[in-house]
C-alpha cells in the first residue's frame, strides 16, 4: 500500500473483524463520530438498540439481513445518524451512517432501516 489506495486484504480483514463482533444498531439525534457517542444517541422510555442479523454479501461487505425498526420514539426525537455498536451498552462505535433529511417525529413515532437498506463494508475498484 504504497500509492494511497487501500489493498483489498486490508478492507477484506476489516470487514471480517467486524462480522465477528457483536454489532448493536442505535441511533443517533447528531453525528456520533468524534463525540462519546452515547452523548448524542437518542433516549426515550421505550428506546433499546437492535441487534439485527447482518449477511456477508461480499469479501468487502456485510448487509442488514433483518429490519431494524425503532417504535414508540419519543415526541420529539429526531434522527441524524445510525450507527453499530459492539454492546447493548457499549459505548464503542465501529461505523455510522448519516440519514439524510434528518427525519423528526414531532408526536413520536417509528424509524426502520429495512432489510438491505444498510451496508457496511468498502466498495473495492476491480484493478485493470
């Protein structure tokens, strides 16, 4: 890895590292990235992480096998981000994803990610 690019080896390790940890899907009201990420995960009484099934759908990737769906958001919430954690309390981020337009629940509501709406993983080029 002289040139600046990623080796596939590399994202390929990567992505098997995270396919062996406990992956806890949250979500967040501001960009968790750079913050202690539990200072900006949503709260409410009946919010909990998810622990979906996730499927290896390439040597570089691993995809949302199962839904994941937040109900009874509290009035109120809004959604930035979501995220994997490797704990139903842990404060350790492995990736994010922004969700663009940040969606608000004014009177509460209910936020999904369906199944296959979420990868994870890096898209390799295939070298000439």
């Amino acid at each position: 890895m002289t040139d600046g690019r990623w080796s596939p080896s590399i994202i390929e390790g990567w992505v098997d590292e995270v396919e062996a940890l406990e992956k806890w899907v949250a979500v967040f009201f501001s960009d968790p990235i750079g913050v202690d990420p539990s200072s900006v995960e949503v709260l409410g009484p009946a919010y909990a992480r998810l622990d979906p099934l996730w499927v290896r759908s390439s040597a570089y990737s691993l995809t949302l096998d199962e839904d994941a769906v937040f109900r009874a958001l509290a009035p109120g919430t809004s959604i930035a981000a979501m995220g994997v954690m490797t704990g139903p309390f842990s404060n350790v981020l492995v990736c994010r994803e922004m969700v663009v337009p940040i969606r608000s629940y004014p009177t509460g509501g209910t936020f999904a990610v369906d199944v296959g709406e979420w990868v994870i993983g890096i898209q390799v080029p295939s070298t000439p």
